[in-house]
C-alpha cells in the first residue's frame, strides 16, 4: 500500500490540535498528512486512523482541495466536527478499509486506538 507523503510536527495540524483541543491530530492537506503530537511510527501502527486518513485524502481528490475545505467548513458549521459527512464518511473507511494498513499485525483494540476528538 503506497502511503502519501507525512509531514510530522506541522504548525497546520497543531492549529487544528489546539482548535479540537486534542492531544494528538493528524490532518490531510491536498495529498499529505499532517502530524502534530503524534509522530509518523505512532501514527502509522494505528491502521484505523490511516484508513481514516486516507478516506479524506480520497475526499480531496474527488472534490479538489477548495471543493473539499469549502464542504468541510460549512458542514462543521452546520452539523458540528463529528457530524461533518466526510468525518461520518471517513470513519467508516476506517472500519472497513483498516486490514489495509496493518502491516501483518493484528489489527489494534479499542484501547490502543486513536480515538475522535469529541468536539462541536
Ligand atoms: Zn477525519
């Protein structure tokens, strides 16, 4: 699975940390992911979460990347952050798509898994 390119300690991803009031973010710009607080081997030993990434970073291609950050930001006005479709739509890639991403483990339990900012 070719992954796209990761930016660690991006001041973009800390902005949406500070704004989501999370410990650790990780964000999809265009065709990169953004890392703040988490770095890419803590990031990438969570197929969950990269198969949530790589819904969005999908959700960027089929939408263009104003396409996609104008739809975003209506509908986290909208519907609040965890209603947002492409979230709803993300979150699901990350259930069906994570065996992808798991590199020959296991894949993790609830406990070791990134959980979703819980934030309006
Ligand atoms: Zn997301």
């Amino acid at each position: 699975m070719k992954l796209p390119r990761i930016v660690e300690n991006s001041p973009l991803a800390r902005l949406a940390r500070l704004k989501l009031g999370a410990p650790n973010v990780a964000m999809v710009l265009g065709s990169s992911i953004h890392l703040s607080g988490v770095s890419r081997d803590q990031f990438l030993r969570d197929p969950f979460w990269v198969a949530h990434e790589m819904e969005h970073i999908q959700q960027f291609e089929q939408y263009g990347r104003l396409g996609f950050l104008a739809r975003y930001l209506r509908d986290w006005v909208r519907y609040g952050y965890y209603n947002i479709p492409f979230e709803v739509a993300a979150r699901e890639a990350a259930e069906l798509k994570a065996h992808l991403y798991a590199q020959g483990r296991p894949l993790p339990g609830e406990a070791e898994r990134h959980p979703t900012p819980k934030v309006s």
